[in-house]
C-alpha cells in the first residue's frame, strides 16, 4: 500500500505542503525574533529556574 496513490485521489492536495512550509517557516522565524528581542535578564532568569532551590 503506498500512501501516494491516496493523496492523488484527493482534490487540492497540492497545497497542503506549502501550508505546512509557510506554517513551519512562520513559526520559526517568529521564534527566532523573540529570542533575539527578549530581554536578556529574562532569558538568565528561565535558564537558571530549574536550579534554584530557594524557591520553594
């Protein structure tokens, strides 16, 4: 059984692939200028939570 001869069969399937790309690429670069634009304080702050032990 090959899932190919399936999505021939569905109309459109085309577009799916450049959905998920666009989906992909958006939420990677919008990750990316989050972590460039964060504040640096915050970032320390996170990295170093799972270390903290005063906090309990």
């Amino acid at each position: 059984m090959k899932f190919r001869h399936y999505l021939e069969s569905i109309a459109g399937v085309d577009i799916y692939p450049m959905v998920s790309l666009l989906i992909f690429f958006t939420f990677f670069t919008g990750l990316a200028i989050w972590a460039f634009r964060a504040n640096k304080q915050y970032i320390t702050d996170v990295k170093n939570l799972p270390l903290d032990k005063d906090n309990n």
